[in-house]
C-alpha cells in the first residue's frame, strides 16, 4: 500500500499551500511595494517550479529537450503578451 500513495503530490500540495500563505502575507502585513514584489515574484516562481516538477513530471521523460524548449517558448510567449499589453495600453505606444 505504501507503493500507492501518491507522496509525491501530497509534498506539492502541502508546498503550493505555504506558497500561496506566504504570497496572501503580502496584503495581510500591508508590505512596502518594493519588498511585496520580490516576494510575489519569488513565491511565483517557486509555485511554478512546484508545478512543473511535481505535478506535470517535467524531468520524468526521455525527450527533455523538446520539454525544456516548450516551457522556454510559453514564457517567451507570456512575457511578450504581457509587455506587449503594458507597451500599448499604459506607455501609450
């Protein structure tokens, strides 16, 4: 039974859980902008490795490279969506 049980995933979860407490630490201290960002960025961040690594099982498959490159392209993808919408609709470009 031990086989069986998924600890993997519960060590993910129970991760995910503290990230988000340490991201919802933000608005509850009432943080300075400077110190809130880093810490939303670093919580976001780690959130995604948790993802990837434990729930989406990045590093269990043979083809790493065709993996790697996919994730690679949706950040790019996001990060010019993202500035792309900032450019035009805030910096008026």
């Amino acid at each position: 039974m031990k086989e069986l049980f998924p600890k993997e995933h519960v060590v993910g979860f129970v991760g995910s859980l503290i990230l988000t407490l340490a991201a919802l630490s933000v608005i509850t201290f009432d943080m300075s902008k400077g110190i809130a960002m880093t810490i939303l960025s670093v919580t976001a961040l780690a959130q995604a490795v948790v993802q990837l690594v434990l729930f989406m099982h990045i590093g269990e498959t043979e083809d790493k490279k065709t993996l790697y490159t996919s994730v690679i392209y949706a950040v790019v993808v996001g990060l010019v969506t993202v500035f792309g919408s900032l450019l035009t609709m805030i910096w008026g470009y």
